[in-house]
C-alpha cells in the first residue's frame, strides 16, 4: 500500500466525506478532497490543476472548494475557485488553513480535514447559503490520485 493509501482508514475516509455533506447543507459552495503521494509542482500549482481536473471550475456560481494533500511532501493547499474569490478578504481561508494545520502538526489528520471542512462550510454559508434549488453538482467522495 502507497502512503496514500495508508494516510487515512475506510472509516476516516467515510468521516470526512459526512463532514462535507453535513458542510454543503448550509451552503451552495462545493467542497472536495484530494490526496496523493507527491508532487513536482509547487503545491498551489498542482492544487489549481487538481480543480480542473476534478472539474470544480465548472460549478454555476463557480464557489467549489478544493482541500488537496500531498501526503509524502507534507503540503496542503486550499484553493477556492473564482466566485469565492471574488466576494471574500484575502484572508478569507487563513482560519480554516490554521485549523487544519494544528492538527496535522500533532498527526491527527482526519480531525484536521474534518475541522476545516465544517469551517470552510460556515464561511461559505454567508457569501454562498444554501436554497431550495442547490443541487449537488460534484461528488463529495475523497478523491486520489
């Protein structure tokens, strides 16, 4: 088994994915998980490449969210697509950036995501809340690669 495959159990997993769907009840914003090995590319670069590739540029109000983990290199990035962007401070994912990496300094990685999911969901609530007519247009399921 890859470290990848090793950085969090079927049951981890299943946590984080309830805490994405428990997230986007509050709001029309998509949030997403990636983990992979490792990476060549700066961590930001990959991230963005990672977005389109999982297809998180094409939401309707363009407000996706994408968490991605290169587990060998030690890096995450939380990168927010061009709607969120254009709405929010600068420092808009510092909280939620600080909150994962506390736990990840103290190896309790699922708690990390976990936290910063549920917070990426509050903060999406006020610029992107949740209507009768949200759908969910991308999968919720922690993605790899």
């Amino acid at each position: 088994m890859s470290k990848t495959e090793q950085f969090l159990t079927p049951a981890q997993e299943k946590r984080i994915v309830d805490a994405i769907r428990v997230a986007e009840k509050a709001t029309s914003g998509e949030i997403r998980v990636h983990l992979e090995k490792s990476s060549k590319l700066d961590p930001i670069d990959r991230a963005k490449e990672v977005f389109h590739l999982l297809k998180m540029d094409l939401t309707e109000l363009h407000n996706g969210v994408l968490i991605y983990v290169a587990v060998e290199d030690r890096n995450f990035v939380i990168y927010g697509d061009q709607g969120i962007n254009d709405v929010v401070p600068s420092d808009f994912w510092e909280t939620t950036k600080d909150i994962i990496l506390a736990h990840f300094k103290k190896g309790d990685f699922t708690q990390g995501l976990i936290d910063g999911i549920l917070l990426a969901g509050k903060q999406l609530q006020e610029h992107f809340p949740w209507d009768h007519t949200d759908t969910n247009e991308l999968s919720d399921e922690i993605s790899k690669g």
